[in-house]
C-alpha cells in the first residue's frame, strides 16, 4: 500500500453525497453539517403531571396517576410500616386493575422501603393505582415521573 493521496478520476469526475438529513419545520430534508447540527432533546422537561402522593396509616386503593408516555416513572415508599404495596395498571378508568407482570411473574410489589423505577407507559389512557395493606404504621407514598 502507498500512501499516495486518493484523487477523483475518470469516468467519474463527481463524489456522491452520503449524509444524514432531518427534517425542517417545513418537512424539507436538511442534510447534517456545521451549520444544520442534528437536533436533539438536550434535557428533559418536567412532564407537568402532578405526582400520586400522600401518607396513609390504613390500607386502602390510592390512584389515580395518569403519566405522560414514553418518560420513565418512579415508585418512591418511605416511613415506618409493615405490609405490603402493590402498583397496578388500568387502561379502562381504574374499572379493572391488574397487578404489573414480567414474564408472567408479578412484580411492582413491595414489602419495604424503595426508590424504584418502574418503566415507561407507551398507552394513552392507562393509569396506575396503589393498592396498600397495612398491618402497621405509617406509609409515605409517591408515584412521579
């Protein structure tokens, strides 16, 4: 090998252009480049959802919270309890509520403490509920996004 620089020779006397493009604000396809740099979601907004939260010392069925889709959502459970928490779905206005599955074992159920995400809703409409059983103390409880 040489290291001989490469020049465009005949029959070809042009380079085709490869390049990534994007769409205007019009739909016209704009090539990327120093003056048209890909555009991307540098930081995320807020989803402007207001978060489930509360504290109960009882058990009971706390929902609604509809998230925004496609953003990850958190499941946050603090205080001094003793029982068990269950996050379910519903896509029908809390009607029917399921317990959250993966690989048909349930999961989103919690016996302590936690800081936890818990995925990303991709249904419009779907919303998320709390299903607590106490059997002792206070539960601080916050679903957000």
């Amino acid at each position: 090998m040489t290291d001989t620089p490469r020049r465009v020779m005949a029959p070809a006397s042009f380079v085709p252009e490869h390049a990534l493009a994007f769409a205007d604000p019009a739909g016209n396809a704009v090539a990327v480049g120093a003056n048209n740099p890909l555009p991307i979601r540098a930081a995320i907004q807020p989803s402007g959802i207001a978060p489930l939260s509360g504290s109960t010392a009882s058990s009971g069925s706390f929902g609604p919270y509809a998230p925004a889709l496609g953003r990850q959502m958190v499941v946050s459970l603090s205080g001094s309890w003793s029982g068990t928490v269950q996050l379910l779905r519903s896509i029908d206005g809390g009607a029917t509520r399921l317990p959250l599955t993966a690989g048909g074992q349930s999961w989103a159920t919690f016996t302590g403490n936690c800081n936890e995400p818990i995925g990303e809703e991709g249904e419009a409409g779907a919303t998320y509920w709390l299903s607590v059983s106490l059997t002792s103390g206070t539960l601080t409880y916050r679903v957000a996004q």
